[in-house]
C-alpha cells in the first residue's frame, strides 16, 4: 500500500491518498479518483499541463523508474529535466524530481506530490448571502444614482490603498506597500471606467452607515489596518481580502432591493467583477499560505 501526499497552494490543506496494491496506476488517475485537483488536458503525455514535483520519503529506496520518450520530450522542452537525471533513472533507477502526473504510476512506496494547479479555475467564494436578503437602508433606483455611489466606493478603495501603500513604505514593508499600490491601482481603474459609463457623477454621494459595515466606513475600507506598520504581506491580503467581500456584498444588497431592472442588471455585473477579485485574493492568500507553511517545515527538517 502507497501513501501519496498530494500538496499544492489551490487546496486548503494537504491531502494523503492510499493507492491499494492491485489497483495503482498512474499519479492522475489516483489524483483524479480522490478529487485532487491537477490540471490535465491530453492525458498522454504530450502537453505537459499535468506537471507535477515528486519527493520520495525514502531516497535510497530503488524501482524501475519507466521514463517514456514522449515524458522525457515534455520534461526537457519545460526545462525541468537534466541528461543527468534521464541517465540516473534509466541506469541507476534514481527517480527525477519533475513528472507528468499522467505518465508516473504509482509504486509500493510513499511519496509527496506538489503542483501548482490551474489558477484559471473558480475558486470557492466564501462570502455570506446576508446581503441579498438584506431589506433596510438604501434602495437605488435610478442608473445615475448607482453609479454615483460605484464611483464613491472605488475612489474611497483607491484613496485608502494609496494610504496603507505610503505607510508600509515608510515602515520599510515593501513588499506589502507593492501590493496596496497595485490595489490603488485597480481600484482607479475601475473608477475610470464607472465614469465613462456614467457620464455624469453626483460627487455628493456616499455610501449611508445604515448597511453597518465595521466602522461605518464604505464597504471597501478596513482602516483597522492602517496604523498597522508591522504587517505581513499576508495580513495585507487578509486586510484587501475583507474590503473586496464588503464591496461584494454591497452591491449584491443593490441587486436584492432595487426594483429598477437597470440598476439590477448593473449592479450583478459589478457584482461579477467583485466576485473575481475575491477569488483572486483567496488564491493569493491560499499560495501565501502554503509558501510560508513550507518554509517553515523546510527549515525545522
């Protein structure tokens, strides 16, 4: 019986599989029965979307390494394959570091298994619904009015992450001032294009404190993090992360309660691209994530 460790930073957590003796084959089709995410596309050997890194808890332990002509190509062509490495498998039976997932079978031995994964696909999002159902506060009801408030929203983003970049940059935290200057910027670019579509903007407006977001800021700040000169870049992601699920659910409570078509139909496209950014955050956060959990193991091995 195998143990075969699956390991990436698009899933939660690692995730250890039994292959029974009789019945393994190759690292896809394990990873493929357990629901483990390696993305594939031909399946035989060609395409090299199915790369995977191989660690074998046990590196004095020797089988039959079965390199196909078609793996080897793959791997040299991606870089990720030595002469070296292709002579110590085929004469000394020493496994290479990289694989195609759907080409290495499964032997009578533990392994770990890391890939990267397809980031082009949909993460979960792991927001509430609260807000859909949400029936006090405002109510939008003409197409001006909601980009008004698109527009006070992502200004208001754009100002605050320009703040936290500054103060992370004094602080010496580049990396994390990097990643709110990125923020800021997305952030102006969406408000460029809310006012192109709108035309005109009614600068007065502004997002009521009735929706009770913490603070009573809009929806899209998290000022709780802004004295905050010591932060990670992973806090700095948890901190974007809550703003993006404010501006989330601030527009699917538009959505819920407007009784315009209009601005239902706007306000579920604005809710589409807040959506994304969540994802995009969470995937960030879940690499972040795994980065750091295996540094640290690395350096206590």
């Amino acid at each position: 019986m195998a143990n075969i460790t699956f390991s990436s930073p698009v899933m939660a957590k690692d995730v250890t599989v039994y292959a029974v003796a009789g019945d393994r084959g190759t690292i896809l089709a394990v990873a493929k029965a357990h629901k483990i995410p390696i993305p594939f596309d031909c399946q035989d050997g060609e395409c090299g979307s199915c790369l995977v890194q191989v660690e074998h808890f046990n590196p004095k332990a020797k089988s039959a390494v079965a390199l196909t002509e078609k793996e080897k190509e793959v791997l040299r062509q991606l870089g990720k394959i030595t002469k070296d490495e292709i002579a110590n498998a085929e004469v000394n039976d020493v496994p290479p570091r990289y694989r195609l997932a759907c080409q290495c079978f499964v032997r009578n031995e533990d392994i770990m298994v890391r890939f990267e994964g397809d980031k082009t696909l949909p993460q979960k999002l792991a927001v509430t619904h609260a807000a859909a159902r949400f029936k006090g506060g405002l109510e939008i009801s003409t197409l001006p009015e909601f980009f008004s408030y698109a527009a006070k929203l992502e200004e208001d983003a754009a100002l605050h992450y320009d703040e936290l970049a500054k103060a992370m940059a004094e602080a010496g935290n580049e990396s994390v001032a990097k990643l709110f200057a990125q923020l800021a910027e997305f952030s102006r670019m969406h408000l460029a294009e809310v006012k192109a579509r709108a035309g005109s903007i009614d600068v007065s407006k502004s997002v009521p404190p009735d929706y009770a977001w913490p603070d009573h800021a809009t929806p899209e700040r998290a000022a709780v993090w802004a004295s905050d000169t010591s932060m990670t870049r992973l806090g700095g992601l948890k901190a974007a992360l809550q703003g993006e699920r404010r501006g989330y659910e601030f527009y699917r409570a538009i959505e819920a309660t407007t009784k315009s078509p209009e601005v239902a139909a706007a306000a579920k496209e604005f809710v589409g691209e807040e959506a994304e950014h969540v994802r995009i955050l969470e995937a960030w956060i879940t690499q972040e994530e795994w980065a750091l959990k295996h540094a640290k193991t690395a350096e206590n091995a």
